[in-house]
C-alpha cells in the first residue's frame, strides 16, 4: 500500500497519501461493501485516497461509549446494522477514524503488521450494494427539471402540476432492480404508442434516458405510525451516494396516466458504491432555496440542507475513444430538501427502516448545459446532442456507457462520490 508516516502535518491531516484532486480525501471517508477475487465474503470498508480501510480487523480500536458496545457491526455484510444505531453512533465512528487516520496517532501509523492487514488497494476491490435496500423512494425535487417537462407535456403556463410548490411529489419505485455502479442494463421492451392516433405498439425502448440524481440511505428509521419531525430528520440520513434512475420515456409517456411511473422505470436504478457521510458533507452546506408559498409548518426549516455538489454527466459510445460530458450540474439546485423530504414521507406515519433509498429526481439546473436528463438536453427528440468526433444522439443507443461523477471542492481537497456507471446492452429477442 501507499501509505507512510508524515510526521509534523497537522492533526487533520492523514499519514495516507491522498492526492488534492481524488475523491477520497481524509475530509470524506466513505462507507462502502466489498470482497476481492482471493477472498468472496462481503465486507465493510472506508476509502481513503486509492486504499480501503478494511473496518472488521481494527474493529477492537472502536473504543467509544457507543461503539464500544456494537463492534460486531464491522462484521456484518451490508451496512444495514450500522445504519440502525442512529446518528450518535455514525458521529462518533468517524470521530473514531479520523483518529487512526490521522499523521499524528500511531497506533495505525507505525503498525506495520496492522496495516497490512487492515489495508487493501481499492483496485484489488469488487464493489457491492452498500446495503440490503428493502424499499426505495423517488422524488421529484427540482424546479427547474419540473419546469421542463411541464411545458413539454402540457405548455408553458400549466408547467408545475397544482401541488408542486405545496409538497415534495414522489412515487414508490423497485427496490429489487436497484444495482451498483459497473452493472450492464438491458434495454428494456414495452408498450409504447408512438402514434396517437394507431393503437399501442410492443416493442424495445426507442427513448432510453439518464436522470442525472443523488439519493441518500436511512439510517435509524421510525416506527409504524410514529412521524420524524423535520427538526429530526438530519438524526435519520445516514449519507448520499449517486444515481441514475434509467428511465424509457416512450414506455412511460402511455402507462403513467393515472397512477404514475412503472415499466418505464423499475427496470434498472444504478448507484454509486461509496456512501458519503452527512458530517463530511456540511462544510458544503448552503442556503435553502426560497420556497413560496411557503410550505406548511411540518416541512419548514431554515438550517441550510442543501449542498454545494458539483456533478458531470458523461457518455461513452462504443465507436468512441474517450466519453464526452453531455451535462454539468449541481446538487445545490434543488427545491425541496433531503429533510423536508424525509418529513413529508413519514408525517403520515410510513414507517422507514435502516437501508431504505430515498432519491432527489432528475436535478436540473437553470441553464441548458444543467439539464440533467436527455429528455431536456435534446428538449423531446427534437434536437440532436453533439458527443464530439461525429457522435450525436437524442437518447440512449445500445452499448452506450453512462458514467456520473461529482465532489464537493474544498481547499485542497475533495469530498467525492467516485463513479456512477453502467452499459446498456441491447433489447431481448422477443
């Protein structure tokens, strides 16, 4: 490993390498599932520059009034257990790493043997879920994505649905097909009614779609009847990861009337396998966007919830050398926040539980190059977006590679999510 003490940097600095442009600076330290070739067992890991810090061999080093107590919970295989010890307890684990990280403590630093055993190189690693996902969430968050789609479904004065400034609109999707970055996706088939004036058609998706989202894990939960407070529901999100919630449009514009998203969505959701801590992600808090009317008492706060993440949409055809970014955005852009969210999903008493996905929709930003679908990049196929070297497309072609990034810019560091990424393979003969 490329680890070695640095002896007289400062206590937030760590003794590994990490270089100013990675993801995985000392200031970020993801969770995330893994196993290797050598050894098939799921584990439990943090990144760190290009090492993972594997959590069940220093698990004894957990020492903390909490901690101390579930050490067992570095040795499940999902993340599902350590979710559920609440906000105290993720507190203090990263107080607990920052620790043993750190250039100037030892007991990691000038532990040889301990390092080789606690330390593999994030390239010997085969990713997984980060947790068993029992249900999963969807919002529709943005403004100006909502925006989009409104006026090119329904025109220009009828664009926000009447209760969209009111709640945060979302729709329950398939937990099951939810898959980790690096997961090919098979074009999906479906009804579709291309024509409005012939019946219906079956067939291979024509309209295949990015939405360019980010989503975050539960942690903690609530019991059946009980509501989380939005005052609360900080103590209940556990950390975010990237995604791209695959969508047919051509299959979902005939199905959705009247009750929503189904085929058209539920065949694939791709993220990213690193989680994100909250506390890694407050320095970046910013203002909440200004919400008028103003919502009703459950959903208001005023503590800044929304965060500076900077995010890229690429694709990489099959003909292609090198992916061309089509899109470049930022979480910050977002209407309603991850609490108010939260609060709404369970003020009528829903109960969620530890590993439950809850995600942002499509995030768009006020500029076309912000657009976080193809949907609004070639506004409905009416317009080609240019890839470079004579590529262009309105959707997705077969053996097209999709690949999301974002971070968070600090001073010389970065706070990243690492790579949301996947293939679509073609349609099955039918």
């Amino acid at each position: 490993m490329r680890a070695r003490a640095q002896r007289g940097q400062s206590a937030n600095m760590s003794f590994i390498q990490v270089p100013s442009d990675c993801d995985f600076s000392f200031h970020n330290l993801p969770y995330g599932v893994f196993s290797t070739a050598d050894n098939p067992k799921h584990r439990i890991g943090i990144a760190i520059g290009d090492q993972i810090l594997i959590l069940s061999v220093i698990k004894s080093l957990f020492q903390g009034p909490v901690m101390s107590k579930h050490q067992d919970v570095f040795e499940q295989e999902t993340l599902n257990a350590f979710m559920s010890l609440g906000y105290e307890a993720w507190r203090e684990t990263r107080r607990t790493l920052q620790t043993l990280l750190s250039a100037n403590h030892s007991t990691l630093r000038d532990d040889c043997d301990l390092q080789a055993r606690a330390f593999i190189p994030q390239s010997t690693a085969i990713m997984h879920l980060p947790a068993h996902i029992g249900d999963y969430t969807d919002f529709y968050s943005s403004r100006d994505h909502a925006t989009n789609v409104g006026i090119m479904f329904r025109g220009k004065e009828n664009a926000l649905m009447p209760n969209w400034l009111r709640l945060p609109v979302g729709y329950h999707g398939r937990a099951s097909s939810v898959v980790v970055s690096g997961t090919p996706l098979r074009r999906p088939s479906g009804q579709m009614r291309p024509d409005q004036s012939k019946p219906p058609v079956f067939g291979p998706s024509k309209q295949l779609d990015i939405e360019l989202e980010m989503a975050f894990f539960v942690g903690g939960g609530n019991r059946l009847g009980e509501p989380i407070p939005v005052e609360k529901a900080h103590e209940h999100i556990f950390g975010m990861v990237l995604m791209n919630d695959w969508s047919a449009r051509d299959i979902q514009s005939w199905e959705y009337v009247p009750l929503g998203p189904f085929l058209g969505k539920n065949f694939g959701t791709t993220i990213s396998p690193w989680v994100v801590p909250m506390e890694a992600l407050m320095p970046f808090a910013e203002p909440n966007s200004i919400q008028d009317p103003e919502p009703l008492p459950y959903l208001q706060h005023q503590d800044p919830y929304t965060f500076n993440i900077n995010l890229f949409v690429a694709i990489k055809g099959e003909r292609m050398a090198q992916a061309s970014t089509i899109c470049r955005s930022n979480f910050k852009f977002m209407y309603w926040t991850m609490k108010q969210q939260l609060a709404h999903h369970t003020v009528n008493g829903c109960n969620l539980c530890p590993g439950d996905l809850l995600a942002s929709g499509t995030i768009s930003g006020p500029e076309p190059e912000s657009f976080g679908s193809m949907l609004e990049l070639s506004w409905r196929g009416s317009k080609t977006i240019d890839l470079g070297g004579g590529e262009s497309r309105t959707f997705l072609k077969d053996g097209d590679e999709v690949i999301i990034t974002g971070y968070c810019q600090g001073p010389g560091h970065r706070v990243g999510f690492g790579s949301c990424s996947g293939i679509i393979l073609p349609a099955l003969q039918r």
